[in-house]
C-alpha cells in the first residue's frame, strides 16, 4: 500500500526525490502520511483536491481489496 501511494505521489511531483511515506495504524485504520516539498504540495493536491482525492480513492479502493481501512494525508515535508 506505500509503494502504491509513493509511486501516485511522484508521479506528479517534480521532485520525486523530495518524497515519502510514513505508515502507521490508528483506530483500526492504516494511515499512510504523505510528505512532498513546499514547492510539490499544490501539484499533489491539485485543483479543487482532485488529485488528492483520486489517490485517496486509489488507496481506499487497494485496502477494500484487503479488507483494511485507509486514510491519505497529505503534509509539507520538514526541511
């Protein structure tokens, strides 16, 4: 489920070095926090949040598959 959300994350980024994953569990949920640059964070989240509600619904759709919960977050990467 990381390397799915990491791949969908800089496949629209231009710094695909710039970003991670972090997987943790929370309320039975998988929470996987997603961590771009400054500069990469509108590309992510796109216009009106498309782009980011399409790699929610990408995730949610993989963990279903699982019969797990997921949740995306999207964060600016500390520096």
């Amino acid at each position: 489920m990381r390397d799915l959300v990491e791949f969908l994350a800089r496949s629209v980024v231009e710094d695909p070095g710039a970003v991670s994953v972090e997987e943790f569990e929370e309320d039975d949920e998988l929470v996987l926090e997603v961590r771009v640059a400054d500069d990469d964070l509108g590309r992510v989240i796109g216009k009106d949040g498309r782009v980011a509600k399409a790699i929610r619904t990408i995730a949610r759709a993989a963990g279903a598959r699982d019969g797990r919960r997921v949740a995306v977050e999207i964060v600016e990467a500390d520096d």
